[in-house]
C-alpha cells in the first residue's frame, strides 16, 4: 500500500517542502539573477517566513460561526465552538458536525497561505492540531531555538480565539429575546446576536451540490426520464434558492465562502400552494394565460391604482413602484416554472400558435428531444425578446381605461428589470441543460 502524500516525509520536511512550493510558484517567471528573485529567495528562507507566518497569523481566525456573512462591512466578534460541547438537541445545527468538520477562516485574505500552512496534514493531524496540543515534534520541527519556536507554536494556535473583547457591529443583526414570563420587563430579555453557521453551511452546500450535479444524481434523472428502473434513488431539493455573498469577492467574506464561489444554498421555507386546478399549456397567447392568475392581475391593479395618484416624484414612490414590478417578476417566474412542469414538447402541437421565442421561454424541455428547435433556441435571444413583450403587454394594462399615459420611458425602465432576471434565468437553464447533454453523452459513449 502506497503512503498518503506528505506521509513518508519527517514533520520537517514537511513544512521545508510547503515553504519551497510557495517560493517556487512566486518565481516560476523570474530569472535567478533578478533583484526580486533575490527578494523572494530571501523571505522564503524557512526561518524567515515561519516567522512572518507566526507574525501574520494575528490577522486570521479560524471559526464555526462568522459575522461577515450577516453584513459584508459588519466588524466584530466570530467565534470557533466544538461541536461537540454544544447542547445535542434534537434539530439539525452545528452541534451534529463529526469529530473531524472543517473549520472556516476569516479576515485578511492576503494571510491565507498562513491557514494553508496550518492546514497541512502529517501521520493524520494537521499542523493546526499539533499547534493546540503543543505538540513536542511540531515545536522541534519548527526552530532549534526551543523558545522561538514555543512562541510560534502559541501564536498558531491562537488562530481560534476571538480578536478582542466580544462585541457586534452596527451593520450586524440584533434581537431581543424573551427569557422571563413578563414580556412588558425590559429585563426579561437576552440581546442576541445571531452568527452565520459557516462551518455548518460547507458540507450543506456540497451535499446538495452532488444531489443536484452529482454523476449518480444525473443517472437517476435520465432514468426517470426514461422510465427505466434504477437503483440507490436520488434527490430533490424544489424550490431552493441561491444566495451570492461577497460579490465578486467572495474571498472577503471567509475562505470557505470563496471556495464555495460565494454560493449559499437556501432550503424554501414556504406553507403549502394549493392548487385547485391542473396547469394548461397557452396555446395562443402566454401573457393572456399570465394575466388570469390572481396574483398578476391583483399586482397590476393596485399598481395602476398607485400612478393614477400622480404621487410625487421622489424615492419612496420609485421605491414602491418597483416593488411592484418585482412581484410581477416573481409572478412571471413562478408562471414559467409552471409552464416547464408540463410534458416537454408541447409546442410542437399543431394546435399550438405561439411565436418562436414563446416556445423558446416555456417549453425548453423540447430541445433535448429535437435538435433542430434546440440550435435554433440557443442562436435566438428569446429573453430580449420576452422581456421586450412583456414590457409592452404591462404598458397596455396600466393604459387600458385609464387617464395614465405610459410609454417608451415606462417601457424601457420595466424591460431591464425583467430582462435582467430573464437573462440570469437562462444562463442557469442553459447550463443545466448541458450539463444532462454532456451526461448523456458520456453514456452513449460507454454504451458504444
């Protein structure tokens, strides 16, 4: 049996060898008889940069639950619990982690080699485990100078402790929480302050991950697809949402979060929809069909109700009035979710008279069975389109019997917003639907 890597190396040379990659990747590009080359070959003298390392170590911490994520510009305190030692209820939380859970790391992103560093694994424990233990071999390893290394080995393992005195952030979340029986008793409450359970939210994350994108995953999807047995099952999260912290930096938020790319997924949280009648395809006309769902035509009412007040021109009634053009956004997603539940396929009805781009917005499922439709939708930029319609079927609403006068200004302005949402909808589609092409692929190229 082979060692695991790094396993056959001395604790030592273990941490040579790390030291040696990062200095090899800084000067890949150098020639040796450069002036930085020389810089570089200097600050990652062993020595030198394990002592940088324990110096910058203060800017890090290793946690289980985070502020940052609460508000990216929140300043104040983290905190890194063992699972273990929380109360075992019954509900799922942090307290179910294993033994061996993966702890985050925030604050300068600039010092997370320093983590990488402690991350290191040597005969099953890594160097941040030999650091809380004080462990005699990971001090020897470090310096001959027993005291500098001894000083060292406590400044990485301070790396869990909270930086300063406990305190939140105006930008953080607060309640209060009654613990009394009186609750007109000011002193019958704790002040919390909630945390992000970050070390929690990893695995969710790449478990739902696998669940949706998974190999195994894929099979059972293409079975069912297929109607053909299959063993093991899979599963399906509906209605999940995705929630981006740190934007284009999500390495500001924590380390764990940026190799997530920033991504959190979010379970739905919602009471039972009822409905009382099957979903019919639009054969005609889609936003006739849009329009008779009660929550549409409620929105747009009160929307035309709100302008026909000429309320005066300043942010609330921008505020309000977008309001409403998100609800009917969301009216119109929820509208096309619905339309993609039916049989894929059914436009190429005969009976069917919607226009190209119609067919391209709700009936995708089509083009994994007719390639033909399938290159057509991917060259059309049907979301412009249906963006553009839906503007203008808007526009007629609120102009239909009434003293309003939209027109290209309104026009324009509810274009990109739905357009907005339409297009990042399609990009998740479209991947989505490669990602099964790709599959399928790949199984007929086993077959074969």
């Amino acid at each position: 049996m082979t060692e695991p890597p790094h396993q056959s190396l001395s604790l030592k040379e273990l941490i040579h060898d790390f030291i040696q990659q990062r200095f090899a990747t800084k000067t890949e590009k150098l020639a040796k008889d450069d002036p930085a080359y020389l810089k570089f070959q200097e600050q990652f003298a062993p020595q030198t940069w394990l002592a940088d390392a324990a110096r910058r170590v203060s800017q890090l911490q290793v946690v289980t639950h985070s502020l940052k994520p609460i508000h990216p510009d929140a300043k104040g305190t983290n905190l890194y619990v063992e699972p273990r030692t929380l109360d075992q209820g019954d509900l799922v939380g942090s307290h179910c982690l294993p033994d061996d859970f993966q702890g985050d790391v925030v604050g300068n992103a600039a010092a997370l080699d320093v983590y990488k560093f402690l991350k290191l694994e040597w005969q099953g424990r890594s160097l941040l485990e030999l650091a809380l233990e004080n462990d005699d071999t990971f001090i020897d390893a470090l310096s001959k100078n027993p005291e500098e290394a001894q000083a060292w080995v406590s400044a990485f393992a301070s790396i869990v402790e909270p930086k300063g005195a406990p305190s939140s952030h105006a930008r953080g979340k607060q309640m209060y929480w009654l613990v009394g029986d009186d609750p007109t008793d000011d002193t019958s409450y704790h002040l919390l302050a909630p945390l992000y359970a970050t070390a929690l939210t990893h695995p969710f994350h790449a478990r739902l991950s696998e669940a949706r994108f998974g190999e195994h995953a894929k099979a059972g999807r293409k079975a069912r697809r297929e109607n053909v047995a299959f063993e093991g099952g899979y599963s399906d999260y509906l209605n999940l949402a995705v929630q981006k912290l740190g934007g284009t930096k999500p390495q500001n938020i924590s380390q764990l979060n940026s190799e997530r790319g920033g991504q959190n997924y979010l379970l739905a949280s919602l009471p039972p929809h009822w409905q009382s009648h099957d979903i019919y395809p639009p054969m005609r006309d889609a936003f006739r069909a849009f329009k008779r769902r009660p929550t549409v035509w409620k929105t747009v009412h009160e929307l035309k109700r709100f302008l026909e007040t000429d309320p005066a021109k300043n942010m609330h009634t921008r505020d309000l009035r977008d309001d409403f053009i998100t609800m009917l956004v969301d009216e119109l997603m929820l509208f096309t979710f619905d339309m993609h539940s039916l049989a894929p396929g059914w436009t190429a009805d005969d009976k069917c008279e919607l226009g190209p781009e119609e067919q391209y917005w709700l009936d995708p499922g089509r083009a994994l069975q007719d390639s033909e439709f399938d290159q057509a939708r991917r060259r059309s930029p049907w979301h412009e389109a249906i963006s553009d319609r839906a503007a203008a079927w808007l526009n007629r609403q609120l102009n239909y019997k009434s003293t309003l006068s939209v027109g290209d200004l309104e026009h324009d302005h509810w274009q990109r917003q739905i357009e907005a949402v339409l297009k990042n909808f399609r990009r998740q589609l479209d991947d989505l639907q490669d990602a099964l092409r790709d599959d399928d692929e790949s199984l007929q190229g086993e077959s074969a």
